[in-house]
C-alpha cells in the first residue's frame, strides 16, 4: 500500500493578523518523486493513485501554537470521506482517506482549520488538489 | 541625569490576535519608586514626578511572536509624529520626560496602540493606563 | 524585537534519502514573512533581519534566529497549548514515544548495562535506563571537528536507537522487519541539524550555537544563532543536516547517518533608533 503523507504547516500569527489562511499556510507531501507539484504553497498538488492511502496532520509555525484539523472536504467519486483519527495513546489528530479513483485531471478538496484556539474556523479557498501520478 | 522609570507590557500575541483585543492578554508593570496602582493590569497607574525619564517597552510572551508598539498618545490622542507608515516598529525609542504642568497631582490617561504581526486585524489598542504626576519635592 | 526568528526545515527524508539530494527536497519557511522574508516555502528562502542601531553606532537590538529540522512524514511533535483540560496535555506524541522507547541493548563492541539477557530480540521494550542520546553516539563515530560534528559517511558503523519503529499512523511496528522496510510505512529517525557554516558565519555575521532543550524530536539540541546587524546586506549560510536510512543487518534494525548540506540566505537591513514620540531626540512627554 502507498502512503501520501500530506503535511499543513500553518503561520498562525499570519493568518490572524492578516484574517487569511491562503498564502499562510504551506503544504507539503511525500510523493514528489511520483509527481506532486507546488510544494510549500496552499496550493499543493498531491500526486495520486487508485488505492493510495492519503493522510493529513498539522503544526503551527509558532511552537507553541494551537492549530488542528477540523474538516476536509473532498470530492468522494475519487476520495473516501476523510476521517479524523487519534494517534494511539494521544489527543493528537491526523485525517485518512483512501483514494478510491486515479484522478484523470487536478481535482480540488478543501480543509478546514481551527486556528489559534477552538472556535476560530478558517477554511481553503483556493487550496489544495490532488492529480495524477508522472506515467 | 534623568532618573528613568520602565514601564513593560507583556503580550500573549495569539490570544490577542484571537480575542481581538488587549484587555486580558495583556498586562502592564512599573519600576516607579513610587506606589503605582494596578500593578500587573492594563489598568496600571504608573506614579511619577516631573524631570524623570519614562521608558515603554513590550515583550511577547510566546518569544516565537511578534508585538510592536505603533503608538503612545495622551489626550487629544495627536501625534506629533505619525508613525503609520514606519516600516520597522523596533526602530522606535518610547521614551519622554514628565513635564511640570503645576502643584496639584494630576493623573493622565494614555492610549497604547500595539501591532502584532501585520494586516487588517493586527493593530490593537487600549485606552486604560496612566501615568499620575505628583507634585514636584 | 522581542520576537525570536523560527526558521522550519521541512524535509521529505524518504525522497531526499533516496536520490541523496536534500536541495529538491526541503522547504524553508520562517515567521518573518510579513517583515520581509522572500520565497516561504522553498529551498531559496532569504530570511530578513531588520536590524537596529544606535546614534553611536551600536547595535540596538538583539535578534536570534532558531532552526528546526523536521520530516514531512513524521507525526506532529511541536509543543500545544492544551486546549482544555491539562490531563490532556499527558497525551501528547512526545509522552506516547517515551513510554515505547527500548533498552538500549548494547553497542557495537557490546556492552554491560542491560539487564535483557537475550538482546537480539525484536520485541520493543520499556526502556529501564533512560535511553543515549543520537549525538553521543553520533560523536563515537565521528569526529568531533571544529564549530560541530563530523560524520563519515563511508563509516561501518551505523546508530543504534531506541527510537521505535513506528507507522505512519502511529502504530508500533512488530513482525518481519523486511516486510516494514518494503511496504515503507515507518517513520524513519528524525533529522538533526549538525553545524551551521559559511559565509554568515565566516564574516561573523550569525554566531551560531548549539543549545540544549526539551524539545523531543531533536533529543534535546536544537541551533541557534544569534545576529550581527552592523553590516547591512544579504549573506549565504549553509545548513549541516544528518538524515537517518533504516537498516536491517542480522535481523537489527539501525539507522545509517546520511549527511548532506542545505544552503540558505539571511538579508540584513538596518535602521536608526529614533524617539517614538519626536520622530527624532527624546523630549518631554506631550501631556497638555
């Protein structure tokens, strides 16, 4: 089974201080080498096949900052609805999905994130996709 | 020499930037020799005399996170010098000295505006502290 | 400023230690965007640095710059503010690994301090002691060279850890250790940042140290520099980053340190302090 580890990194000063989640958060994933593009940007494009596993997780820039994962939003005829699930032993979330159709094309999904504390909701609005892999 | 009292304000940016306001994340203290009231609050009423030195400084708490002070103004709140468009906030000194304005003891409440990070929701202010200037020994 | 500059290596150590290129595969990002910093997100990040300085001509301002080494694929392990309860705050990845660490059962010429009788077993156990630190054992491999340390990569020797081999979910790995390494689905040891040279550091214009820490993920070191801002201009650095391969000799598994170097720019500017109230000299307070 293929993992694609996919990474939020969020500058949460920024994103308060400027009411904006694009361009303050950056994404990265594992499979570059299979053809991901836009690394580090909100607007990463996670290179995918029929039965790769996706998975999502998030730090805040500032170390101690608070930020989680509170929803994505895909399209679910290539996607499994994703799923929040506990690291073993902790409260800390990561998200899973199972990518149940190769995408011919760059399809778009959205995340949605708490952002400094629980009831600070900022959402993607030209965020992340997911696309085929090189042939 | 000008006798210098320190006046720093701490700040938990993030929760300030989430709040959007000062008031509860933010908390003010004074070496004044003299008994300030309101230590540690937004409140605080910092006593002093004419001719000393008044130094204002800000910390964050998360040292990861930015905090600059923008503005100090007294009433009318009239800058002298318009500190809207300086690029770098730390290059700027808060420093004045007490004037002598008579015999009574008189307290005068300032405004602090602070900047943290930057953009629409990065400036923040409050109205609460003071400075009470005792008459002269 | 009060405020200290984070710079965030993220590294996707699987790709970069498979084609040996760390460049292609790291991303830079600091907490200064909106105060200058150019290129967040990329191998060509310039972190901007605006000093201070005095009418006298000295340096005002300190600032500090930290850098932080991290693998896409590991689990997040940055410090939360809990955000509720603090029995919460217990279950953190930090507390998790801590309890699965396993003895270190010995070294490479063997060893006396383990009370495992069979150390050849695969199972992961509690560790009884405490556990070694990657850099001392990093520092019996190596030389111990001037400003950091030194890793022969053509060394035999590879570390051994008590870092648990663990899935991408966070799941201890057990069974046949080859059928882990194939299916990839482990979190390989995180990367260390070993030295910080080059031209910043040559004109000494960083000072770069390293610091001891609770942060986990680092074993307890982490770089910090701090900034000489006298000299406007934009200065090249160049990060020392240790990256760790799973091995599997005998049915063992240990880590075989792969160094490689990443380059980075800091870009100074300076300005002069001035009162806050004036614009220029100190004065006296305008209280009318």
């Amino acid at each position: 089974m293929n993992y694609v580890n996919i990474k939020a990194l969020v500058d949460v000063v920024a994103v308060l201080s400027n009411d904006q989640l694009d361009g303050n958060m950056y994404l990265f994933d594992t499979n570059k080498l299979q053809g991901s593009t836009k690394e580090g940007t909100s607007n990463l494009e996670s290179a995918v096949q029929k039965n790769d596993q996706v998975l999502w997780s998030t730090y805040g820039l500032e170390v101690e900052s608070y930020v989680k994962i509170c929803d994505i939003t895909v399209d679910e005829t290539y996607l499994t609805k994703p799923k929040a699930e506990y690291y073993e032993g902790t409260n800390i979330q990561y998200w899973t999905s199972r990518v149940l159709k190769t995408p011919e094309t760059t399809i778009p999904y959205s995340i949605q994130f708490e952002v400094g504390d629980t009831t600070t909701l900022f959402a993607t609005k030209k965020g992340p996709s997911i696309k085929p892999v090189n042939r | 020499m000008n006798e210098q009292v320190n006046i720093m304000i701490m700040v938990d940016s993030i929760q300030a930037l989430v709040d959007q306001r000062l008031d509860g994340n933010c908390f003010m203290v004074d070496d004044s020799r003299f008994f300030s009231k309101q230590k540690g609050t937004l409140h605080l009423d910092t006593q002093c005399i004419p001719g000393q030195l008044i130094h204002w400084t800000v910390k964050a708490v998360d040292v990861q996170t930015p905090v600059s002070i923008k503005q100090i103004s007294f009433e009318p709140y009239q800058q002298i010098f318009n500190t809207t468009n300086v690029e770098n906030l730390d290059a700027l000194v808060w420093n004045g000295i007490v004037p002598y304005l008579g015999n009574k003891q008189q307290t005068y409440k300032y405004k602090v505006v602070l900047q943290i990070g930057k953009g629409k929701k990065s400036t923040l202010e409050t109205f609460t502290p003071s400075l009470t200037i005792l008459p002269p020994y | 400023m009060s405020q200290q500059f984070g710079i965030m290596v993220m590294i996707d150590v699987k790709s970069a230690l498979k084609t040996r290129n760390l460049r292609d595969h790291a991303y830079l990002i600091d907490n200064m965007k909106d105060f200058g910093s150019q290129n967040e997100g990329t191998n060509a990040l310039i972190s901007k640095v605006s000093g201070t300085y005095w009418a006298n001509g000295n340096q005002a301002g300190e600032e500090v710059m930290n850098w932080l080494a991290i693998d896409i694929n590991d689990m997040p392990q940055t410090v939360q503010k809990p955000s509720y309860y603090t029995y919460f705050r217990a279950k953190t990845i930090e507390n998790f690994l801590k309890k699965h660490l396993t003895n270190v059962s010995r070294s490479e010429q063997g060893d006396t301090n383990t009370n495992d009788t069979d150390d050849r077993q695969l199972d992961i156990k509690v560790s009884q002691q405490g556990f070694n630190s990657i850099l001392e054992q990093l520092q019996d491999i190596t030389n111990v060279a001037e400003g950091g340390l030194k890793t022969n990569t053509d060394s035999t020797k590879n570390i051994e850890s008590d870092w648990p081999l663990v899935s991408l979910t966070g799941q201890l790995e057990s069974g046949d250790i080859k059928v882990i390494q194939e299916e990839n689905n482990y979190i390989n040891l995180p990367p260390v940042i070993t030295n910080i040279t080059g031209e910043a550091v040559d004109l000494g214009i960083i000072y770069p140290a390293e610091y001891g820490s609770p942060n986990f993920i680092t074993r307890g070191w982490y770089w910090c520099a701090t900034v000489n801002t006298a000299k406007a201009g934009k200065y090249r650095y160049t990060m020392h980053i240790t990256l760790f391969d799973l091995v599997i000799k005998d049915d063992q598994i240990s880590w075989k340190p792969v160094q490689l170097t990443l380059d980075s720019h800091i870009l100074i500017s300076k300005d002069a302090m001035r009162n806050g109230f004036t614009g220029a000299g100190d004065s006296y307070l305008p209280i009318y």
